[in-house]
C-alpha cells in the first residue's frame, strides 16, 4: 500500500511531528500552527536546534550515552566511583538517576531491551559491548565493583536483567538490582526523584 505523502508545506509539518512518539495527529496539528503563530527568529532557532544537536550529539565511546566529546561528562569526571557501572535502558534514565543525587558510580546505555517477538536479540543492544568494557577495563578485578540493574520494571526489563545477570555472575562481580519502589510496567524516565532515589539506595543483590 503506497503512502501519499503530504505535498503543501502545512499538511508535511504535521505529517512530520505527528511521527514523533506520543505525538498524535491532533497534537501535531496544535504544534504546526503554534509554530506557525510564533516569531520566525524562535522557530529559527528551534530549526538551528535540531539541526546542531543532530551534527555534533554522538554515542559516548565509553557508555554509550549521547554526548558531544568522546567520553560523556561522566565518564570522563576523575570523582565518579569507577567501580560502580549502572545499568539503563536508555540515555534519557542516566539523566533521571542523576537527578536522584543518589548515585555517584558510572553508567552504560542498553538502548534497548530484549524482545524476542520483535526480533530484539543481544546483538541488537548494547550488551556483548558492556562485556567487553568489563573484560578490558579488568573490572571484575577491581575491589568493591558492583553493577547495578536499573531497567524498567517490564516484561522485557526482568528478561534483561536475568540474561546479563548469567552473563557476569561467572566473573565474579557483584550484582544489585535497584529497590521497586517502581511500579511494574513504569518507566524510570517518568519517575519521581524521591522514588528513584530510594530505589537508588535499597537496590537488593541479585
């Protein structure tokens, strides 16, 4: 079945955001005319936005969050607690732990959970990578290490967390899950700082 695709300038702008995530197409359409109704030198700048964001925001080589360098802001940092690697789904969850205040350790992005009925497999997240950062930074060696399972209490999530927990516990490193003070089926990204701060904290060992 071909898709026509909207040929004035308005119908493509709504075509265009109505493809966003949890952006409908009545929701598009409010934002096409506010953005229409607004001065040209702030959707400019919107534009110019999107437009640097897109060129200079990368993978971070380290955890895999977004950055504009190399090494993320805390990878690079000499006073996170490197024997600590904090496990997320997503780079919008590392944001929302940091917003806790209640972790110090580093991280590494999933993007990504394993899916079977969509055909999601470790090789289509970041898992054999997480691997490999702990065999060549010989993380299991160092004293204390732990990581730290923060993915969102779902089907997918708990499947997750049972196929890296096989993975490291033959080396020997500790692992934790953070405490449920998440709903089942939520979502770190939309949680409170106290939950997940507390979550954060009473994370249990697995």
């Amino acid at each position: 079945m071909q898709i026509n695709t909207p040929t004035d300038a308005l119908s493509a702008l709504v075509h265009e955001l109505s493809r966003l995530p949890g952006i409908g197409e009545k929701s598009a359409t409010r934002l096409a005319f506010h953005l229409l109704n607004a001065d040209k030198e702030k959707v400019f700048r919107l534009a110019d936005a999107l437009k640097n964001a897109k060129e200079k925001v990368h993978l971070c080589s380290q955890c895999y969050t977004y950055t504009e360098t190399d090494l993320c802001e805390i990878c690079a940092s000499p006073v996170r607690n490197g024997n600590t690697i904090c496990i997320v789904e997503r780079p919008s969850d590392c944001r929302a732990i940091e917003s806790s205040k209640k972790y110090t350790g580093l991280y590494h992005v999933l993007h990504g959970t394993l899916s079977p009925v969509e055909g999601i497999g470790p090789e289509q997240i970041k898992v054999f990578e997480l691997i490999k950062r702990i065999n060549e930074q010989k993380f299991s060696e160092q004293e204390n290490s732990e990581v730290v399972l923060a993915l969102n209490p779902s089907v997918e999530g708990e499947a997750t967390c049972l196929y890296i927990s096989k993975l490291l516990k033959p080396l020997g490193i500790k692992i934790s899950r953070i405490a449920y003070g998440l709903p089942m089926g939520g979502s770190l990204e939309y949680a409170d700082r106290g939950t997940i701060g507390r979550a954060m904290e009473n994370r249990v060992e697995c």
